[in-house]
C-alpha cells in the first residue's frame, strides 16, 4: 500500500513526547513490512539540521491559499531508510523556532496558521507530486484538516489524492482550539463553519474536524477510546467523539524494539537483558553518580521522565514530599515544561539533594538512564491515552507505578492485585493512593524473590510494534 502519514513531530527530527516515537516506529514498521510510507513534518530547524537532512533534495515550491492570502513556502524531501521518504513542509518564517509550539511560558500566536498551511502543504505536494495515496492517516489537531482539505482539494480539482483518510487521537486534551475567525484561513466552503462542522462554542476546533471526517477514527488504547466517549475524559468533545461510536478503534502503540532495547541499547553504560541483569547494575551506579549519589546505595531508586504538564499527576507526586524525605530512597526526575512544576520539584530537591535530583531538560541519553537505572518508575497520571514510559520501564526489568487510567490500565498489571501475573503498582489518580501505592513498592523492594518476579514478567512482555502495526495494516486493508 502507499500510506502518508502527517504528524508534527518525528522521531528523531523533531520530539517533544510520545508522538514522535510512536509515529517514527509506527512509520518505520509499515516501511520495513514493504508498504510504500512517506511521513510529512513541518520543516522544523531541527529537522532541517539534523545529518540525514543533509540530502533532501527540494521536490517543489508552494504558495498556498491561506484566505484572502497566498503564501509560498518549499516541500524538501530525503529517504531515511527503504520505503520510507520524509517530507518536510518548510516556511522559514512559521518553523526556523526553536521549539514547535510555543515559547516555553505560552503558544505561539500564529500556531493556527503554521499548522493550516502545513496541512494544506501536504495537500499541495499529494496533487502536484501525485503521490497516490492508498491511505492518508495524520494524528492529533495539528494534522486533523487533512481529511477535509484533501476531499476539499479532490473536488476542486477533479482529482483522487487519496482512497481513504484516518485520524489518531494521541490527545485529546489538545485541539488546536482558536477564534472563529481562523476559519477563513483554511478556505474550506462556509458549511463547514457551524456545530456540525468545525465550529465549537464560537470557536473553530481543529480536533474536531478529523474526528468528525476521518474515514477512520483510531486511538491509541482501547481504554482511551471507551474514556474519551465520557465528560471525565473527553475534553468537552465526548458528544463529538459519540458520533464516531461505531468508527472509532482504540489500537495501544508499542515499543520501538530498535530504540528502546537494554540488550542493544547505545545510549546506556552498560547493555543487559532478562538472562543477565549485570548490566542492570552498572547502570544504576551510573545513574546514581550522575546525580551526585553513592553509587552503592542499597534502597529503592524511582525514576520519573515526563514533559512537565497537568497530565502527568506531579502534583500527586509532590503531595507525597513527605514519603521521599522520611523513607531510605532515591528520587530522580527529568523532565520540561510548565515552570511551576519545575520549580516545586527544584524547591524538593534543594531541601533535600542526598535524594532527590532534577534534570530540567529534554535529555535523551538521560532518559534511557533513567529507565534502566531505576528499581521504580512513577507515573501517577490524570488520565494517559496510552503512554510509553511505563512499557518502556516494563522491557528495561524497572516496574511501573501508574494510576488506573488509559493505557495504563491496558499495558500495566498490579502485582498485589494479580500476584501471580503482577508486572507493576497500580493507584487511583489520587495522592493518597499513590503514597499507598510508593509504600507498597517499599515492601516489594524489600521482598526479593517478589521483586524479582515481577520484574521477570515485565521484561518477558511483548510490547513490540509488530503487533500494534497489523492492527494498522488490518484497518487499512479494511476501509480500502
Ligand atoms: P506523552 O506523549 O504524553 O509525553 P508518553 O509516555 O507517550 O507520554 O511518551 C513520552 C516520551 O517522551 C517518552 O519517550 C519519554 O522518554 C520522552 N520524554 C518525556 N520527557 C522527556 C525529557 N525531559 N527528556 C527526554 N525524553 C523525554
Ligand atoms: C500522547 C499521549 C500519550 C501517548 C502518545 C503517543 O502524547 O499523551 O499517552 O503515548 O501520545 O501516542
């Protein structure tokens, strides 16, 4: 099949979370079983700078309708490994930031136009380079024009861009939501511009476009897909997303077993599988020694890697300071984001920095680190679509703590509830459960046999993307 994706992030060109790396192996596994895949990215400075860049060869020259405005721009492209062509949609003056979507305090004031024409961009490059799609699958609101644009362009044009389009919800707390005036910038007939089409409370609602006209509609845990259709976790859009009941299928991402392997893992000290945990330990010393720990501290160490935002539950976290103070452990996040968080977890380990260590950073060696590294890793999120740290955690032999939300509850099995077939901690999204849930991990580290078996079974897990891929293949293959 010849199968476009549209995302705005890609690993490793450009990442601010799972997003990229789910769109990267997704991609790069549909390539590797002998599908035609191309992946269309906003032509970030980081994508442009990045070595295998170095070659895109420019495939055309835009100029794009935003409006009553054209504006022009160029589509770069370069073949990373076989069956796989990247494509960039690039406008100086809309990607050459350094971070895609805001400046770290707020968006971006001009984010609606960036991401209409990168949308319409890929539009643009289908007609004109006449890439024949099969199928045309772009992910989260800043791709979510695509099946109407393309059914927009088709009719216009007289042409066929693509046999059929599908839309990933990876979020849906992000909808690329704006003043109702934006929806003259994507020249979509004005029938669109009303409750049943992109308008919401006055405002035009990105999100909801591809929900709405996605040929297929996916996320990315059945959990999620059951969780959006309710007020708790839709966002204000589960009437929206009731509409698709019947289309909308949730299939969980896996792991990119080239990237995120402790058996092959370049990134860490020392490499280690189920068969021969050493190397397990070397990197927990190292883990240990980068935050100015002994190394030989016997405790448990907890790991957390997150982007710094609501979701992720760190305030649930902190609520529980006490327990890091009081018990014999170690503490060790990394993380980017809102500057609040930042700041309680930097005040947490001021007062205490023999155990507990920030790194407020994107930091991808770190992060392999930490997974491999720590004994726990916590992820107490308020809701999670699927999540990838704790399957990441469950290959690399650290047990996960979650809360009972999303993919999380799809991915994770608690080992006090199920013992025999426990690979991790699970909690409500409350404080007070999780602080059950971190001492409960403090007998379970304490209990070796225990803690080794769980650990067993989480390594033995297969996450890999194979499985989740032939969900994608079986889903296309239908709705052609
Ligand atoms: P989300 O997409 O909601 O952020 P996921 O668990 O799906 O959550 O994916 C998060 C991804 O981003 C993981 O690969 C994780 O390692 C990575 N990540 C998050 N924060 C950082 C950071 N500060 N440095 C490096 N990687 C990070
Ligand atoms: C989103 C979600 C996360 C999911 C990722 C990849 O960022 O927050 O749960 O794993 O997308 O699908």
């Amino acid at each position: 099949m010849k199968i476009v994706h549209v995302a705005s992030e890609l690993f490793p060109y450009l990442k601010t979370g799972g997003l990229a790396d789910a769109v990267a192996s997704l991609a790069g596994t549909l390539a590797d079983n002998g599908h035609e895949v191309s992946v269309f990215l906003p032509g970030y400075r980081t994508a442009l700078e990045h070595k295998d860049a170095a070659q895109a060869e420019r495939k055309l020259r835009l100029k794009i309708e935003m409006g009553d405005q054209f504006l022009s721009g160029d589509v770069r492209v370069f073949s990373p490994r076989k069956n796989l062509n990247v494509y960039l949609v690039c406008r100086e003056e809309f990607f050459d930031r350094r971070n895609p979507y805001g400046n770290g305090e707020r968006d971006y004031e001009d984010n609606a136009d960036r991401f209409i024409f990168f949308c319409k961009g890929v539009v643009e490059t289908l007609r004109l380079a006449d890439l024949q799609a099969d199928v045309v699958h772009s992910h989260d609101w800043q791709g979510a024009l695509l099946p109407l644009l393309v059914r927009d362009a088709e009719r216009k044009h007289g042409v066929t861009l693509a046999v059929k389009t599908v839309f990933t919800i990876h979020n849906i707390a992000y909808q690329g939501l704006f003043p109702r005036s934006v929806f003259a910038r994507t020249n979509l007939p004005e029938d669109l511009n009303h409750m049943d089409g992109l308008e919401y409370y006055e405002q035009t609602n990105l999100l909801k476009g591809g929900i709405l006209f996605g040929d297929r509609v996916t996320t990315v845990s059945p959990r999620y897909a059951k969780e959006i259709q309710t007020p708790e976790f839709g966002n204000g859009l589960e009437g929206v997303v009731q509409t698709r009941e019947h289309d909308i299928v949730g299939l969980l991402n896996g792991v990119d077993m080239a990237v995120w392997n402790p058996a092959t893992d370049a990134l860490l000290p020392a490499r280690y599988s189920m068969a021969n945990l050493a190397g397990k330990q070397i990197c927990r010393g190292e883990l240990l020694k980068h935050c100015g720990f002994a190394a030989n501290f016997k405790g448990p160490v907890f790991g957390v890697v997150c982007r710094f935002v609501e979701q992720k539950g760190l305030d649930l976290l902190l609520a529980n300071q006490d327990f890091f103070l009081a018990q014999d452990c170690r503490l060790v996040v990394l993380g980017a984001g809102e500057k609040r968080y930042e700041d309680t977890v930097r005040a947490l380990a001021a007062q205490a920095p023999a155990k507990v260590f920030l790194s407020a950073k994107l930091d991808e060696g770190m992060s392999h680190l930490i997974e491999a590294g720590s004994d726990f890793f916590v992820m107490p999120s308020r809701f999670e679509p699927c999540g990838l740290n704790q399957m990441y955690s469950q290959v690399y032999g650290t047990i996960p703590i979650v809360s009972r939300v999303g993919g999380l509850i799809d991915t994770v099995t608690d080992a006090d509830e199920f013992p025999e077939a426990g690979t991790g901690l699970m909690c409500a999204p409350t404080a007070e459960s999780l602080g059950d849930a971190l001492h409960r991990a403090m007998k379970l580290h304490a209990d070796k046999a225990r803690m080794s078996a769980v650990q067993r079974r989480g390594m033995a897990r297969d996450f890999s993307w194979k499985v989740a891929a032939a969900g994608y293949e079986r889903l296309y293959q239908e709705s052609l």
